[in-house]
C-alpha cells in the first residue's frame, strides 16, 4: 500500500503567503524522511486560499530538497494551459526530479477559477479529453504530431525531450467513480485518486473502481495496478481521540462555513439540499466525508473497513488543512508514520508476532529463567561481557 499527501493548500488569506509556502515545502521534505511515498499538490487561481497557481514550480523546488519522494500534482487544470506546454514543463520537470514525476490533470475542481478564465463549465470536460489526448500522443511519440482538435490544432509538433521515465510519465486524475472517467482514466493507463466518502448513483462503488480502471486499460493495451489506485481523505492523529478533536474541531467548522460555502454553495457537505447550516457540524462533515481524526489504532481501524470495502487498498492520499499549529501538524504525520504506516506494509508484522510469542511463553512458563544471578557481579564495570548468555 503506497501513502500519500494531497496539498492544495490551503491557507488563510491574512497571512505571509511566503512563509506559508516555507511550511508546505516544511511538510513535504519531512515526508520524505517519514517514508511517505508520494506529495501532491494543486494549482489555484483565485478564492485567496489556495494560492499555488504553478504547481510544477513548486515542485522543481521540492525536487531539488529531496531525493526520493515522487513528486505529483493533484491536479493540474488542463483546460487553461496549452496541451504542448503541459507536455513539456512535465516532461522537463520529469528530468530535474530524475523520474519522480505523477501529472495528474483534471477540469477544473474551483468555479471561480473556471470564471476567471471564461470557460463556461460545460466545455471543461471536453476539453480534458482533447488535452489528454494531445499530451499523451507527445509524450510518447518521437515524430512530429499533426492534431486537429475542438479547441487546440498542433502542426507538426514534437517535444525535444521526452520524460525521464520510459515509456512517458505517470498521468493521473481523480474520480467519483462515474464510468465515464473511470474509463477515461483507463484509455491511457493512468492512476486514480477517489474520495473516501462514496458518490451517490449513479457512481460506482468503490470496490468496482479498479476492475473498471483495468479493464478499460487492457482495451487500450495498458496494464494498471491495484497500486494505481488511491483513497483520499483527511487524517489527523493525536495521543487520544479527545486531543485529536479538541486541536482541530474549531478550524474544520471555520473553513467548512466561511470558505467551502462561500467558493461552492456548500458544495455538497450537507446531506440534503434542505438540511441547515448548523446541522453542518465538523462531526458531521467527518463522518459523511469518513475522515480520521483520533488515534494511530483510530486510523488502522478505519482503513482497514476501507481495504475491505475496497476490496484492497492501493493507496492512501492524505489531504492537508492548517487546522493546527505547524509542529502539530509533523506530530500527526510522524504518529501515522511509527504506527499506521508499517501496519499496512507488514513491517511491524515479525515484532507483533514475537512478543505475542514471548508473552505466551511467560504464561506457560517455557522461558528459561536466570536465578540468583547478579550481572553487575559477574561482569563489573570495564569487564568483559562477550559471552554473555542465558544459563538454562
């Protein structure tokens, strides 16, 4: 199972942008030495809160403060950017990080951002797909492409340098599960990011996502993983349950009510179009949304529903929000490290079993004991402890 974050970021609007910056690029180093294995970050225009508008600038930063964390963008928007530029920065991006590039495309998730280019929203979908299209036939053709498109027309262009990565890149997008893009995703063997809370019918539910995905890709003649796959929701752990939520309660209802209500008419937090705003609660929004918020053995709990309800984690997208101090902040992500993380990866899986082990030795009083000995006697300071060993 692969761990992941997703960063849009999100910051308030009353502070240095660049010190908040600092931090994000803080917070993606310190992954990299937690051992998370991928860093994902968004690109914004306007609303002031998530203020990364170049997020493969951002990422050339990162690639030069770290060595081995891949590095993605979730997402880009394809529909404001020439397909050929995209292609290119991430191909070129691709060599500056030797290989640790994710591109993950979409139409654009933040409707002012959509205003603010005059796209109307019934043209961003379409103009994905052509985007997609013209981007892959670069990056994996090493002759001139002609392309006569909807909204883009390419004579005779090629990239000069393709991506490190052979045969191209890693693209990704995020998904409801409609059919529709989950085929999309599949026609060019891309990754998937899903969100935790399951999408009403006439979505599929979580568990037929890959199956999907993969057949769709071997209709194209690409092959995906379960580990192309990635679960996103929000985590964040504390040494008790009380802790985690008294840290973060007061500044989930702040950005849920003042800025997600404000960019998107509540944008689909409410169970119902009726429901009041005060029922909009941060425990609510949790809940419907399946965050984690408690303690390490909270979070092993809950994502081990998901891997069943899955059918098998790929992978797990952690999203970030300033809700706590910054130090708070590593704590949640150094816990879900020492304990979440090696669950899942099995590598706490020998030491689990042996002192399960050594436990059930002692009641069945097979450990060999050692009596009337006194090591500081046998050996004394500056004395030869070699052959130490256990009389039995």
């Amino acid at each position: 199972m692969k761990f992941a974050f997703f960063m849009m970021p999100l910051h308030l609007p009353t502070e240095d942008p660049s010190l908040a910056f600092d931090r994000d690029l803080d917070l993606l180093q310190y992954a990299e030495q937690l051992g998370y294995d991928e860093f994902f970050v968004g690109e914004h225009h306007t609303a002031a809160w998530e203020n990364i508008p170049a997020p493969d600038m951002f990422l050339a930063k990162a690639s030069g403060m770290t060595s081995v964390i891949k590095l993605g963008t979730a997402v880009v928007s394809a529909p404001f950017h020439h397909p050929f530029e995209l292609a290119e920065r991430f191909a070129f991006l691709d060599h500056l990080s030797k290989g640790r590039v994710i591109l993950g495309l979409g139409p654009c998730g933040l409707p002012p951002d959509a205003k603010l280019f005059n796209i109307p929203p019934a043209r961003l979908r379409p103009m994905l797909e052509e985007s997609l299209d013209i981007i892959v036939r670069l990056l994996e053709s090493p002759d001139p492409i002609d392309y006569e498109g909807k909204f883009w027309n390419l004579r005779g262009m090629v990239l000069q340098l393709r991506s490190y990565q052979q045969p191209r890149l890693k693209l990704a997008m995020a998904t409801s599960g409609s059919t529709g893009s989950l085929d999309l995703a599949g026609k060019y063997g891309m990754m998937i990011f899903s969100p935790s809370a399951p999408a009403p019918l006439p979505a599929l539910p979580f568990r037929e996502h890959y199956p999907r995905l993969k057949a769709a890709a071997e209709k194209h003649g690409y092959e995906v993983e379960r580990e192309d796959t990635r679960i996103a929701t929000f985590v964040y752990l504390a040494d008790t349950r009380e802790q985690a939520w008294a840290d973060v309660e007061d500044s989930i209802k702040r950005d849920v009510h003042d800025y997600f209500f404000t960019i998107n008419t509540r944008g689909g937090w409410e169970s119902s179009p009726e429901q009041p705003d005060e029922e909009i609660t941060p425990r609510f929004v949790a809940e419907r949304r399946r965050w984690i918020i408690g303690t390490p053995d909270d979070a092993i709990e809950q994502l081990e529903a998901l891997d069943d309800e899955v059918g098998g984690l790929g992978g797990v997208m952690i999203t970030t929000h300033e809700w706590v101090p910054h130090d708070k902040s590593r704590y949640s992500m150094e816990l879900f490290a020492r304990y979440v993380m090696p669950h899942f990866r099995g590598h706490t899986a020998d030491l689990k079993r042996e002192w399960k082990r050594t436990q059930e030795a002692r009641k069945t009083d097979t450990i060999p004991v050692v009596l009337g000995t006194n090591l500081k006697d046998e050996f004394p300071a500056g004395g030869d402890q070699t052959n130490l060993h256990t009389n039995t």
